[in-house]
C-alpha cells in the first residue's frame, strides 16, 4: 500500500505552477481576471521611496508594509528607529483593520512595549487566546513572569502564529519599547492574515510571459501568471498612466518592468481589484511528495498534486537524477498518476524518486482514470486514435463521450494534430476505448531546421558542434551567425540511411554534414532529430502524386523518391511521424541522390488544415454570394450577378454552384458590416419580426435594418458543415464591393503565422506568408504583410471574435486569410485563426 508522505519544508518557498503562452504574455482567454495597478501608483511608489532606509535591517518588511498601507511615513522619511506610542499603535490596528477606536488605553502618550504590540495585534486579528493549559512558549521565556496575565493568553497566539518571536532565545522583554521597524517586522511577519482581514487577496505564483501590447496608443506590459492554487490570472502594467504596483526586489523598489519571465511572485489584490505590491521571491529548497496529475514531454516538466492538494509544476533538468525502483531513469519512464518524492531547488528537480504502484487486493479493478498510455498522435479520426509510443503504435477506441482536454480546459476533437504529445487514459483496465485525452502541452513546435558540418562531439555531456550552420526558411538555405553552434543531444532520434546510429559512432564523423531539426528549452538548443546527409542534394517543391507506406516511396514533380524512420518530416512547425505524408500535400522535398535514388532527408508539408476534413465530421467552408432572403433563424444565398452563381472555396480555389443555397443562423453568428465596420445585433437577423430597432444605437446601421438594406448585397458566409446541416458562424457583408464573372478573379487566398498583434491599430502582422496561386495550384512564398483587421471577420477555433477581442489571439497561431483585390492595398475579409 501506498505510504502517505506529508511535504517537508527545509527552507520556506513560494511554489508556482507554470502553463501556456497567451498573446501579449496573457491566457487563451478572457475567463482569467486581469489585475491593473492602482491608481496614482506612481505617487504610491514615490511616498514609499523613504530615504533613511535603504541600509537598514528592517528595509524589506518596512516597504512592504508601507506599500500595503499598513504604515506610513511622513516627509520621505520612515523614521524607522522612532519608539511607538500605545496610542499610535492602536491607530495603525484600527486604520488597517478596523480595530474598535473605543479600546481602553491608560495612557495613550506614553510608550507602547512589546506586550502591547502583541496584544493589540492578537485582539485586532481575532486570534483564540491560548487557553491555560496549551500556554507552551511564553513560559519557555525566563522573563514571562513580567508580562501581564491578562494578556498572557493573546501573546501566546500571536507567538504561536509566528507574528513575533522573543527578543533574544531567552527573553520577550514584554516591558521593552518597540520602534517603528520592529513595528514593520511583526506586521510583516503577519502579512498574510491582515491581507485576509481587509478582503485583500495575497496570491503567489510564477510569471510564465511577459510580454507588451500597444493600448490605447500606449505601452503596456502584461505579466501571466500562474499561481500555485492552480488559478492564473495577469498583471497589468501602464506606466504612462501612473497606475502602477510597487516591486520588492532584493529589499529595494521597483517599478514592475524589473519583473522578468520566470520568477517567482507574491503579490497583493485589493478589495477593487487593483494590484498594491509584489515582491520577488529567490528559489529555495524544499522536499516535496504527490502523485504526477501531468507530463510535459516538449518542456521537461511534471505537474505533481501534492497531498494538501496543491500543484507544483517542476522542471526536469539534463542533471536531474530520477530513479524508479532504485534504478535510474528518465521522464519517459514517469507516468501518470505515480507517486513521487522530489528534491526541489525553487521548482528545478535535484533528484527525484518513483514508486511503482501495486495493490494487490484490486485483482484487475482500478479507479476511473488511473490506467493510462503516453505517446505521439500518428493519426486520429472520429472513433479512434492511433499514438505511437516509444517502443510501439497502439490503437484505441474513441467516441462522443470522451473527454478531451488542453492546458486544463476543454478543446475539440479537431484541435488534436498529428505530432501532438497525449495522454489516454481509461476507466476500466481491460477496455480499449479511451475516457479522456489530454494533449500534454499546447504545441510541440520545433525552431527549425539546420544544416551544418560536425567539428566536435563531447559524447560525455551529450553535445555536438556544428559549424558552417545554415538553416532552412521558407524553401531557402540561409545563412545562421557566424559562429559554431553548440546543441544538446540527448534523445536517440540519431540516424544516417534510416537507421538509428549513437553518438559515439558520431564522434568519429567530424567534417561531414548532418540535418538536425532543433527546438529551445532552459536556454539550450536541443536535437529534436539528426540525419546524416548521404549524397548531392535535390530540391524539389511540387504535390505528392502518388505514395506506397509499404515501400517507402512517394511521387513529387515526377521523381520517385523514398522516405525511412531519419527523414525529418515537418507539418506546422511541428515534428511528425512519416506516416502523416500523404497524397496530394503541397510539400517541399530535400532530398539525397545516391546510389541512383533519391532518399528524402527533409519532407516540409506545407499550407494548413484549417478548411480540412475535420476529425469530428465538421468542415469549415467559406461562401461568397448574394443574399436572397432573411428570415427566422435563416438565410438564403444565390447568385452573385447574371453571370456569376455564388462561390464556395474548395482547394483553396472559388468554385461556382449553381442554384440558392439555405443556412442556419443562431443568435451566436457574428454578422459585420464591413462597409460601416459596425457588428449588426444578431437578433436582427435570426428573429427580426420581433426587434425593437430603436435597440440598434447606430442610426446608419439601424436604417439599414429597418429597410432591407442587406437583401441582394453581397456578403462571405463562414459556414460549420455537418452531414445534415449548415449553420453560420460569421457573416461579413460587403456591400462596397464589386462582383465580376468568374474570369476576373478578385478573390484569392493567404496562409501564415502570426508575427504580432497591434490592439490600439487593429491590426496584426503576418510571417511565413504564402499565397495560393491558382493557374499552378500551390501555395507560393510571399513577404510579411500587415492585415487591417477593421474589414475583417476573426474565428479563432470555430469562435467569432469582435476587434475587442484580438488580444485574445497568440503569437506563431496559424491563420487563414481570405482576401479581395477590391483597392491598391488587398483586404482581408475573414481570418480563420487556429490555435
């Protein structure tokens, strides 16, 4: 049976919990609340800047006290070594937590002493005085004998609270006066209570990005938090605005943008929501023991629940010794739901010990959820999924019940790739359909691809030099630095003629090229896989003709060429499995010529799925035609002009369809006029024989309503297909816009990345462009374009969005655009946005 290890503190520590990127350093959603500075922070900041404390050993309890308003000073100055009076005690208790003013105090002018002060501090916090019999550490004092047996009872709580600690190991010197450092400190030491007592929030987390956004024509930077109670919200920060949080940091202030991603934080909410102060706190040791609730293969993490039910996020270092049943390990071999004991060092694991689980009174019995399986998606449909694990493929069964989740929120079944890291995990130990799937991290991306000659293999610390390094860009071989590059090898994707060959054999193959897909993490460059180029190079950028899993080989540009386990496949910046190479991909092929074949060592995949068969039996289409009627909960489209029937986008290419075609409408479907760039309520369309226009502010739009304007104007319909129905998630009119016959071609298609997000322009920025080229059916490279999004539709994962709401989106999200030649600059009419 398994034994129940209670965590062990060896030094104090914040824990943290750290998750997924969000645009602009924020989450994926505005669910998670966001915190601003308060307001005339920056005059805060300078009252608290007291110039007769920056050597003094109370300085870092004094400016956090100060900057939670718990104390004061006065003239710049904290007049720390200042002796307290009962009366100015008593104050500070009912200012900051509303003690009763009509406490008897004998004589309010003289000195407070510290019995006082503990007293004082006990009553206003409500502490249950010690009864007589568990009075324990006032009498380990040999003066308690001094101190007032009325308060004896209270200062035994607010010692056993911590708040404050004898003046030396054998004295309180309950007589002794108190000054207003000493004052700071204890009031320091009971933060957190007096937090709670004011309906303040004191959080503690990490800073998982940070990252600034243009608002308003101003700089803000965004703080992402994730804190160790599981929650995640962020930190705003406006400088030119003054509305500002004070930062302690080594026991000296900061405006916030010292704070740098990855440390750590303690910080304080008040009851309005503003951030007061934070203050930075250095990692420390600590043992730590739970079960693992999460694996993150990409990131070398776990996110372990301890037994008081909080989660830890620990990172997996190269030097991190694991055992599992006293041999050693590694994070391959952990799994879900094992129990661990951890050293930590902040949240870096020094060690870490695993225990097999066993429970021999079950007999083929488990909890739901506690069998599990581990691996890369190979494929997945709408009734099963096959992974690929380290040793194996296994397939399991799938369907409308399972669960399936991503960063701790629910996804959709289409939002799986091929390449993604799962976790399978089933409520019956001899079943094979699948209860929930949980894609370990957000996106396996790799940096990219390097070529490169090898000068120097340190087989002992697992590392490779490659010097003359190219790396591959959009088709090209481009130039990386200057300078040899050192990467960590540490995985076995080592190959050269599609067999798996160690770094020792490496070792002696220095001057000869290799291929080496790469990804970044804890600051190195890591081996995502290595082929050892084998003859002349070829390049070839055309669509996979034809394709034999069986023997290895596929048709590109008329050249058969084959494909082994070393070929370095690339889909969406994500490193996948040969196997997800198929018929008809735009790809680009750089291959090997030896032996008289061609051996393919690079297949990048090229275009998007974004307007694919989905898994889960949906499509997204996007129409083009001319609405015909609008009724409840419906709209008909039809012909564009004369001579042109309505559009549907099919391969990335306007197809005319003859005859009218009936959607759904819901009071979900964003409806825009691009021509006003206003939204149109949407109840105006799905049940307009009851609106009230006078609902409808903007009076041009409201006119356009009540008359019919948009009957017989053109308009693109995003459109969510299923086998038995259609229904609309976004609708953008165009009533400026011209309509041709088909021979003049105004429409056409973009694919890319995001680059960047401009909220106060409304624009975001495009890299790794490609247009769609109709005459020879392929995607072509184009440069990084900037698109005004103020015509634009936004769907980001089937989601309408509102130009508000572009915050909402990521940089490196992969994006459908849908453009029309209607002025000199090309605009983008609908974004499908896929994160």
């Amino acid at each position: 049976m398994k034994k129940k290890i209670c965590i062990t503190i060896i030094l104090s520590l914040i824990f943290i919990q750290s998750i997924s990127p969000f645009v602009y350093g924020m989450g994926p959603s505005t669910s998670h609340p966001i915190y601003e500075g308060v307001k005339n922070g920056d005059s805060h900041f300078k009252n608290v800047s007291f110039s007769d404390i920056k050597k003094h050993w109370a300085r870092e309890a004094i400016y956090e006290v100060a900057a939670l308003k718990y104390m004061e000073g006065s003239g710049g100055k904290f007049y720390p070594d200042r002796y307290l009076s009962n009366e100015e005690i008593l104050s500070i208790m009912v200012d900051i937590l509303g003690m009763e003013e009509d406490e008897e105090i004998s004589n309010p002018k003289s000195k407070a002493t510290r019995e006082d002060a503990a007293y004082y501090l006990g009553k206003a916090l409500n502490l249950t005085p010690a009864g007589s019999d568990e009075i324990i550490k006032v009498y380990n004092f040999k003066d308690a004998h001094r101190i007032d047996k009325e308060k004896l009872p209270l200062i035994e709580a607010v010692l056993k609270k911590g708040y404050m600690s004898g003046a030396n190991s054998n004295s309180f010197l309950p007589k002794g006066y108190i000054n207003r450092a000493q004052m700071a400190q204890i009031l320091f030491n009971a933060s957190d209570d007096l937090a709670k007592k004011r309906n303040m929030l004191a959080k503690e987390g990490q800073i998982i990005e940070k990252n600034e956004v243009v608002e308003n024509g101003k700089k803000v930077i965004y703080f992402n938090m994730e804190n160790i109670d599981g929650t995640r919200n962020y930190l705003k920060y406006d400088k030119k605005s003054k509305n500002i949080f004070i930062v302690q940091k080594n026991k000296a202030i900061y405006y916030p943008d010292v704070l740098q991603k990855g440390d750590f934080l303690k910080y304080y909410i008040d009851k309005n929501g503003q951030v007061l102060y934070g203050r930075f706190t250095p990692k420390k040791d600590f043992n730590l023991t739970g079960t693992i609730e999460a694996i993150n293969y990409e990131e070398n993490t776990i996110r372990v629940l301890d037994y008081y039910e909080k989660k830890h996020t620990i990172k997996i270092n190269p030097n991190t010794i694991i055992e599992i049943e006293g041999k050693t390990s590694n994070i391959a071999e952990l799994y879900y739901g094992q129990e661990v004991s951890v050293k930590l060092k902040g949240n870096d694991a020094v060690r870490l010990i695993a225990y097999d689980e066993e429970d021999p009174e079950r007999d083929g019995y488990i909890i739901p959820g506690t069998r599990f399986k581990v691996g890369d998606v190979l494929f997945i449909t709408g009734n099963e999924i096959e992974i690929k694990s380290s040793s194996e493929r296994e397939k399991y069964k799938i369907n409308s019940s399972t669960g399936i989740t991503k960063n701790g929120t629910r996804c959709e079944l289409f939002q799986i790739k091929p390449g993604d890291k799962v976790m399978l995990t089933f409520d019956d130990i001899y079943t094979s359909e699948v209860s929930n799937i949980k894609v370990e991290d957000e996106e396996r991306h790799i940096e990219g691809i390097l070529k490169g000659k090898i000068e120097l293999v340190d087989e002992r610390n697992k590392e490779l030099i490659l010097k003359e390094p190219y790396i591959y860009i959009e088709g090209k071989w481009n130039p990386y630095g200057s300078h040899n590059i050192r990467l960590k090898a540490e995985n076995d994707k080592l190959y050269e003629d599609g067999e798996k060959i160690s770094l020792k054999k490496i070792k002696n193959r220095k001057n000869e090229e290799v291929y080496i897909a790469f990804d970044k993490s804890y600051g190195n460059m890591n081996i995502s896989k290595l082929l050892i180029k084998s003859g002349s190079s070829v390049a070839h950028k055309d669509k996979i003709k034809d394709i034999e899993y069986g023997t290895g080989k596929f048709v590109v540009d008329n050249n058969t060429m084959y494909f082994h386990p070393g070929t370095i496949v690339v889909k969406d910046n994500r490193l996948v499995d040969s196997l997800n190479i198929d018929k008809n991909q735009d790809v680009f092929v750089y291959s090997d010529y030896t032996r008289g074949q061609r051996h393919a060592s690079i297949v990048s995949i090229e275009g998007t799925g974004i307007l694919d068969d989905r898994i889960d039996g949906t499509k997204l289409i996007v129409y083009r035609g001319k609405i015909e009627d609008i009724y409840d909960y419906g709209i008909k489209i039809g012909r564009m002009n004369y001579r042109l029937d309505h559009l549907k986008l099919t391969d990335n290419k306007w197809v005319e369809m003859s005859g009218s075609e009936k959607f759904i409408l819901t009071e979900d479907t964003l409806i825009y006029d691009s021509e006003l760039q206003k939204i149109i309520p949407s109840n105006s369309f799905v049940s307009s024989r009851y609106i009230n226009y006078k609902d409808i502010k903007d009076s041009t739009l409201r006119e356009r309503v009540k008359n019919d304007f948009y009957k017989g104007k053109t308009a693109y319909f995003v459109v969510r297909e299923t086998k038995d129905e259609k229904e609309v998630l976004a609708l953008n009119m165009t009533p400026q816009l011209n309509e041709y016959s088909q021979n003049v071609k105004t429409h056409y298609s973009t694919i890319g990345e995001i680059k960047d997000i401009n909220v106060d322009n409304g624009t975001i920025g495009i890299t790794k462009v490609k247009n769609y080229n109709t005459l020879n059916d392929r995607w072509e490279n184009g440069s990084d374009e900037t698109i005004d999004l103020n015509r634009s539709v936004v769907l980001l994962n089937d989601k309408p969005m509102t130009n508000d709401e572009i915050y909402k989106l990521r940089t490196k999200c992969k994006v459908y655009i849908v453009k029309n030649k209607d002025s000199s600059k090309d605009m983008g009419y609908v974004l499908l946005v896929e994160d």
